[in-house]
C-alpha cells in the first residue's frame, strides 16, 4: 500500500520544483537552498522505495 502512496506523489514533485523556480526567480530562495531541498525529497524517494 505505501508503494501506490509514494507513486501517486511522484508526479507532484513536478510541481514542487516549479514553484521552488518561481522562488528563486523572485529571490525568495537561492540555489543553494533548492538543491538541499532536492536531495533531501530524492532521499525520502529512495528510502521510501527500498523499504
């Protein structure tokens, strides 16, 4: 059952992403921020397929 839940999630990561663009585009966030952002959602990812 947790498996179909992070698979519905999948495709929002999307979203996430654009809306963390819209942030750094207007200074609310820097790059740096995105990319440990980034890494912390593909670990959950990873964890959350392993097991």
């Amino acid at each position: 059952m947790n498996n179909l839940a992070y698979d519905i999630q999948e495709p929002f990561r999307f979203l996430v992403d654009l809306s963390i663009i819209d942030l750094i585009e207007l200074d609310k966030m820097d790059n740096k921020e995105f990319i440990r952002l980034r890494v912390i959602l593909s670990a959950q990812t990873i964890r959350n397929k392993e097991g």
